[in-house]
C-alpha cells in the first residue's frame, strides 16, 4: 500500500516550504502503528486544541524523521456525519401479555410489500376468555436498516402527562433469538405549567430487522404506542464524537453557573446534570462569542430534572446543537436558586486531519507558531486517488497523538517583526526631495526676481540723475 502513496507525494514535491519543527512553539510524537501505510489520520486532542495559536489551525504542521514536512490537510468529516444520520418509523405490533399468552395459542401474520416493509402485522390468540390485561411487549419491525440504530423514540395517544415508565429494547435476527442492547425510562410529567418530557431511549448500535420492547413497571397502560428509530451510518469517515466534563468556576457577576473547557472545542451537544434527587429547574445553556467576550450566545434550554424511582434515577436527555464556531466558555442561568451547581458535559467532534507518508518516520505533529503557516495540499484528490487503488471504504489508519514536548517555546509565539516599509520610505523620500528642488527652484526665481528689479531700480536713478545734470 506504500507504493501506492509514492507516486501522489510526487506531486507535492515541487512545493517550497521553509518551515522547520523549530519554528513551532510543541512538538506531538505521532505513534504510526500500522506498517507500509500511505496516509494516516489525526483527529485533534483537546492538548492540541489548547496549544494551537491561530484560530483557523493552520498552525499545525507534521514532519518527517528529517525534520522535513509532509502534506498535511484537513479533511472534511462532519458534513457527512449529518448526512448519515435520519430518523425511521418502525411498524409496531403489540403482543399478547405473557400472562395469557402462557395458556393461549398465538399466531403471528406478516404481511410485507415488494420493498420489504411491513405492510400488515397481527397476533391472534385463542385463550377461552374476554378478559383485557394491558400489554407488556411489543415487536418493531426495523427491515433491513441501510444503517445502525442507535436509538428508539416512543410515542403514545394518552395519558398526556403523569407516565414514568421503564423498558428493556432487545434485537434478534429472527423472532426466536433475542439480545438485550439497551434499557431506559421514558416520562412525561406535569404540574402548575411545568412540564417534563423524555421518549428517548439510547441502544447499542444495532442492524438487526427485529426488535422487542419490554416493559419493565407497572405504571398506566400506553395504548397506541408507536416507535421510531435513529438510523446512523458510522462508517471510518465520520469522526465519532467525544465527551469532556467542563470544569466549574462559581458564579459569574450575572448570578449564572460558569464552566470552562480546557481548550476551544467544536461543541455539538451537552448533558446538563442536577447535583440533588427530586430537583427540577428551567435553564438556558449559553457559550461566549468567540469574538467579543462580553457577548453570550444561547444554545439551548431545557427544563432539567433528577427524580428518584425506586433504584433507579430519571434525568432529562442531551441536548443537540449545530456546530459552530470552537468555544471554551460556558454558563448556565436557572430561573429558580439551585442547591447545588450542575454537572455540565460537552459533547464534541475533534476536526480530522490525514498526512501521507512521504520519508520516513517517525512523525511529529508541530503546533503553534505566530509566524509560520503550512502550504495548501491537495489532500482530499491524493485520498481519492488511493481509494481508487484500495478500495472506496479504504480510510487511512489512525496515528495517535503522544504527550507533547517543547520546542520553540514562548518564542514560537512572537510576532514577526514588522518589515522595514522600503517602498514607503523610497516614495516618501522622492516626494521630500521634489518638494526640495521644487522649492530651490522657487526661491532662485525669486532671487533673480528680486536681482533684476534692483538692477533696474538702480539704472533708472542713475537715469534721472543724468537728466538733472
């Protein structure tokens, strides 16, 4: 697979860089496990993030073991995550309860269409009695999902409010094996105009075509209960998603809960905990501007809760947010006092860069300068070129990113000296001495003027005296 990669670093060989790892300020050892590799791929740690110095990483740069750069880019990644991501509704049968179904004679009828979805599903059952036992198991249908479902949203026709309920999601490829791949409470509660609302259920990624839910408390019966599912495709292209616990710092001067990360991240999502059981509260999670630190931006709001229910604790869901810009600064305003601050965890996605392999290793990640800035590379065309050779699903193998070392230092970080204006000073001096000669030119006139006019003031005197004469 090296070979591959030579012909495309040729391509880059013409470009002239002069930057060296002693132009950088942090020097990252590069761990390249896999052997005879064209590219690898780095996504960003938080240390990088915090020890980079421009704000659009182009300070960041790799070198061979010659202390020689490679090329280097950033690849786009969560573009495609979002693509890759959708909700599906799932056919949802409800199944006998088990109470009955232990004497009863059940029969199950799929009927599905051309596509392969369930067009038709029923249970029928013969037990000798009307009596109605309200269900306890229902089966989702899921096909054959495109992508792995890793979550199950339910809904139902009543009650609106006052329903805590617990369940068990299992998966089987028919509908006799089963294996469990999740469990969850789902809630909705209401009372003097606050409400509460959780129908989201997290699983183990899963591509079975059957899933069975179970449930788990005796709470009311959910008649209607319907399902949908959210279908993600987590192929080597999509850079999966990181969680960091932001670090508390007290109250601001506003009365709101203050975080910090330790470094600027890409945030997509958080997961805001109360410190108390059986606390609830409004509150609006806000982000400083990343360009004007008196200005706070809000993500979201959310009405947080932690209620007990025997062993276990009920908590409102994540939240989910666009990427935007990288943020480091992070506050929580609650419209009622809290006991206790709130644990607040960022969800977020590291930007992917690929360097090839051009000499050999090992390789080093340099990070922040004031002064350099590595080249443009076409990265994106020699990844093409590759998966056109190893495959369209080939992803260049992951290079880990070591504890970093000094390099430059502090002095990695000072601005260039500000270059000598030659050209202003050359423009300016012609100027100054135009304006000179300009000047000489006058005051001469001047002088000649004024020559001239005693030279004939004294031959008109000399004039009037011969006259006299």
């Amino acid at each position: 697979m090296r070979h591959a990669g030579c012909a495309l670093v040729a391509v880059f060989a013409g470009a002239v860089h002069a930057a060296t790892p002693g132009d950088y300020a942090w020097l990252f050892p590069l761990a390249t496990p896999v052997a005879d590799a064209s590219a690898w791929r780095i996504d960003l740690p938080p240390e990088v993030y915090a020890r980079a110095h421009d704000v659009e990483l182009r300070d960041l740069e790799v070198f061979n073991a010659a202390g020689q750069p490679v090329p280097f880019a950033r690849v786009s990644s969560r573009a495609e995550a979002a693509s890759r991501t959708r909700d599906i509704a799932l056919p949802t049968l409800a199944l006998p309860a088990q109470s009955r179904a232990q004497d009863a004679d059940l029969r199950l009828v799929i009927e599905r269409a051309a596509d392969g979805r369930v067009r038709r599903i029923d249970a029928d059952e013969d037990t000798g009695t009307d009596d109605a036992t309200p269900t306890r198991q229902w089966l989702l249908d899921a096909g054959e999902p495109a992508c792995a479902i890793e979550r199950i949203t339910l809904a139902w026709d009543a009650p609106a409010s006052g329903v805590v309920a617990s369940f068990v999601v299992e998966a089987g490829p028919d509908l006799q094996a089963w294996r469990r791949v999740g469990a969850g409470n789902v809630l909705a509660l209401e009372q003097d105009g606050t409400r509460i609302e959780r129908r989201d259920i997290t699983i183990d990624a899963t591509r079975e075509p059957w899933l069975r839910l179970q449930r788990r408390d005796d709470g009311v019966p959910l008649p209607g209960l319907r399902a949908s599912a959210r279908c993600v495709d987590r192929d080597g292209a999509v850079v999966p998603r990181d969680w960091i616990e932001a670090n508390p710092s007290g109250r601001d001067e506003a009365g709101a809960y203050a975080y910090r990360l330790p470094a600027a991240l890409p945030v997509v999502g958080a997961r805001i905990e109360l410190g108390n059981d059986n606390a609830l509260a409004a509150l609006t999670l806000s982000a400083r501007d990343a360009l004007d630190a008196t200005r706070w931006t809000p993500l979201a709001r959310q009405t947080a809760f932690r209620l007990r229910a025997g062993a276990e604790t009920l908590r409102n869901a994540d939240l989910e947010f666009p990427v935007g810009p990288r943020r480091d600064a992070f506050r929580i305003e609650s419209a009622t006092p809290l006991a206790v601050a709130p644990k607040l965890s960022l969800a977020w996605t590291p930007d992917r860069f690929v360097f090839l392999a051009e000499g050999a290793g090992p390789y080093v990640l340099a990070v922040g300068s004031a002064r350099a800035r590595r080249p443009a590379h076409p990265v994106d065309a020699a990844l093409a070129t590759l998966r056109a050779t190893l495959g369209a699903d080939w992803q260049p193998p992951a290079a880990i990113a070591g504890p970093p070392r000094e390099s430059a230092g502090a002095r990695a970080l000072q601005p260039a000296p500000r270059p000598v204006p030659w050209r202003s000073w050359l423009l300016w001096s012609v100027l100054v001495a135009g304006a000179a000669l300009i000047a000489f030119f006058a005051l001469r006139l001047l002088r000649d003027a004024d020559a001239g006019s005693a030279s004939g003031k004294d031959g008109s005197t000399k004039h009037a005296k011969k006259a006299g004469d």
